[in-house]
C-alpha cells in the first residue's frame, strides 16, 4: 500500500505540484484532430494538468494553443473568435496570434503597448490524428518523439479516446493489470472467442490459465511486465511497456493507450489502434471495432464519457450504481452487468472514487505491473524535484513493443531486444513475490 503523502505525490497534478511539474516536462497527448476539425472553426477549451487552455486551428490549418484566460482582463479565450491564424476576444477585442503575440487591441491608444504584451502560448505538434503540447519551461523543451503509427496514413488508423471520472494512475493501472481480463471482460473475451477475432488468435491462453506469474524490469523508457501462463508444455507470454509518463503499447502491439490527467480527478483516456497493411480506419469495420469495445460515440455518450455528458446528472455514477444490468447478471448474460470492455474498467476504476485512497489496500502477487507502476511514477515525481531529467524523456517509441508469443528458450526478454535495461536497478527481472515482499517493507 502507498502512504496518503506518497499517493498524493504521485497522483496530483497542479501546476504547483512535485508530479505537476514533472508532468509538465514530457510532450503531452492534448487532444484528438478530430476535436478540431475545421480551419478557422470554434475554439476548444481544454483542461490539462489542472490548468485551463485555448486550442483553436488557424485558417492556415494550424493548431496552436494558449493560456485559457485573457492577459488583458482574465476572461476565457474559449469564448472568442478564430480570425485568421489567431483568436479574438471578445471583451475588448484584443487579438492574439498562434505564437501569444497580441496582434490588435482596438480599445488601446497608448503607443507601443501591445509590444509589452503577450499571451502565453505552448508549442504544439500534430501527428498520428493527436495534438500533442509541451507545457514546461522553454529552455528544457525536449526532442518530440516519433511513433511509428504516425507514418501511416489516417485509413490504416482507428483513434478514439473517452473522458472520465477518475485520476489518471487508477486509469492506467488497468494496463499492467493482466490477471483481471479473464475475470472482469469474461464476456468480451468469450464473443471474441465466438468470433474468432484477431485478439483471441493472439492470446488463446489468457482464457486457459487464470492465474498468471508476472516478471517486470526497469527499462530506459519506464518498465516491461510480462504475463507468463502456461499452455499445454510450455508457456505463453504477454508483455506491455510503461512508457512514461502515461502510455503503454498493448501485447497484440496493435493499440497505443495514454492517460493523460485533466485534473486530479478526471482524466483523457486516447486510444490508437494501427495496421500497416489494411484499412482499418474506415467503416464499416471501423464502427464496428468501436463498438465491440465501447467507444463509439453512442455508447460513450450514454455512459457519459465524452466532454458533452461527463457532468450530465443522470450520466451512470457510484449513486446509481453505474446503471448496471443487475438482471442480466442474475440471469447469467453477463458477468460484469456492462456493455463493453471500455464500461466495465471504466465502472470498477470510478467506483473507487475519483481519487483513490491506496493506505487501504492490500496488493498481491498479482499486482506486479501495479508495484513498478507506482515506483516509476514516484521515481519521475522525485528526479524533477531534485533538478534531474525525468525518466524516458529521449526514448525512441518506436522501438517499444508489445508482445503476446510463446516463451523462446532463452527468455521472453529475447522477444523484445530492443528494450534497453535501465542502467541502475534494472539489469534482472523482478518477480512478483520478491516486489511484493519489497512494496511491504
């Protein structure tokens, strides 16, 4: 279990927080293309890190973002005109470009004023259908990092993303979490047994082994965890990266996931599914994939997941116990009494509040992925706060894999060789025992 001090350390987010400022020196996944699609359309407000912004695309097709609230006077930009490259608002009409620099203040007389002033911008990039902002100090801008899936075009991509009610660490936890999928997402897993899809091709053994034993081991660009079951006489493994500071590769090594959080509470869960050799992107197996997983638009809509419906009042909370289908649960149709894969991580990780409180649990042999989860995150909050380079911040993605295959002779580390050990404290595997045993102590 963590200490109160200790989860706050990690799971806080504020511009004046340890793990705020550490956050604040990655390049950030913002937002997805699609939440801007039009040049010279309405602005975006977004939150991130527990900070308000602008994001609005310029009639030239770019995005830039700005500080939310107006140098001159507070109000929201969010409120105000794309005009141009820049946005205007609309109190007194000061008009500032992609870059901050205030272009037009019609109610200003005084010369060479708006040379004095500025509006906080962020550098930006778009790539692989997300906008993505660095929010740190200038002078510590690091190297934007290329993924692999940015190369392909938007057909052979399928992104969506959903927004929810919790922290981002409990959100993410579902990702170094493999013992849970035979249990909770029983009943996806069966349909897509049913169906014969490409996941269960790639994992038969996550339904014939329920209890896994788990290895992990510290790399340069955060942890590995591997998910070993046994199969017949040998043994099958599924191995996932942390990738700090939010994302990880799933072990089919089709989907890249990140969490980033919106504040302490809430959280943008951005999901990228690819394939270099087939349309994915486009329906009708495109809507079709979305909604086996429970991200398309309706049933996201109607577990109020999206900006729209997240603080809808009727949307399925702790209050009315997530709307779950109790009858199809007594009757044996569904195990979890959810939709989709998506609603039932959503519905358990909401239930345990907002943010977490983790002096209270009790972790197993199980939560491996969990344990590494928590020391890496801690590791980034402290390294900053002690003027170092966070964890990861010069990785190559794309040479971060995952990976679900049969264990080879010499181990399931030879299955991704291009997983560079980190340097202290990572050069052999953990087990889960001996993790537990030191999370203990």
């Amino acid at each position: 279990m963590l200490s109160r001090e200790e989860n706050d350390l990690i799971c806080r987010v504020g511009p004046e927080t340890p793990m705020g400022k550490a956050l604040r020196r990655y390049w950030t996944p913002a937002m997805q293309s699609s939440d801007l699609p039009e040049a010279g359309g309405d602005p975006f407000r977004l939150v991130l890190l527990g900070q308000g912004f602008v994001a609005f695309r310029g009639e030239d097709g770019q995005v830039a973002i700005l500080d939310e609230a107006c140098c001159h006077r507070g109000v929201s930009l969010a409120l105000g005109h794309v005009e141009g490259c820049g946005i205007r608002c609309i109190f007194h009409g000061w008009k500032f470009a992609a870059d901050g620099e205030l272009v037009d203040a019609p109610n200003v007389s005084e010369p060479g004023f708006m040379k004095r002033v500025r509006q906080r911008s962020y550098p930006v990039r778009e790539a692989g259908g997300v906008i993505w902002v660095y929010l740190g100090p200038k002078e510590l801008e690091p190297p934007f990092q290329h993924h692999a899936w940015f190369d392909l075009p938007q057909e052979n991509r399928i992104n969506a993303y959903l927004v929810q009610e919790a922290n981002y660490v409990q959100t993410m936890e579902g990702l170094f979490d493999s013992s849970h999928l035979n249990i909770l997402h029983i009943d996806s897993l069966k349909a897509y047994q049913k169906a014969e899809a490409e996941f269960m091709q790639a994992a038969p053994s996550v339904m014939s082994d329920t209890a896994p034993y788990f290895e992990a081991e510290d790399t340069d660009f955060g942890f590995h965890y591997a998910a070993l079951r046994n199969v017949g006489d040998g043994q099958d493994v599924r191995i996932a990266p942390f990738i700090a500071p939010y994302a990880s590769i799933n072990p089919n090594g089709d989907l890249w996931m990140a969490v980033t959080p919106i504040d302490d509470t809430h959280c943008i869960y951005f999901h990228v599914w690819w394939d270099a050799s087939k349309p994915i992107g486009t329906d009708p197996y495109r809507a079709h994939h979305l909604k086996f997983v429970g991200l398309d638009d309706e049933t996201l809509s109607n577990f109020g997941q999206t900006y729209a419906t997240i603080n809808n009042p009727d949307r399925p909370q702790i209050k009315n116990g997530f709307k779950q289908d109790r009858a199809a649960m007594r009757e044996g149709r569904s195990w979890s009494g959810f939709p989709a894969f998506t609603q039932d991580d959503s519905a358990v990780q909401m239930s345990a509040g907002a943010l977490r409180d983790r002096t209270i649990e009790n972790l197993c042999n199980a939560d491996l992925g969990i344990i590494k989860l928590y020391q890496n995150l801690r590791r980034i909050a402290l390294d900053v706060a002690a003027g170092k380079e966070p964890l990861g911040l010069h990785a190559d993605p794309t040479q971060i894999f995952g990976v679900t295959a049969v264990v080879p002779p010499e181990g399931w580390q030879a299955l991704v060789p291009t997983h560079k050990k980190r340097a202290k404290g990572g050069a052999a595997p953990v087990d889960s025992e001996a993790a537990l045993a030191e999370a203990d102590a």
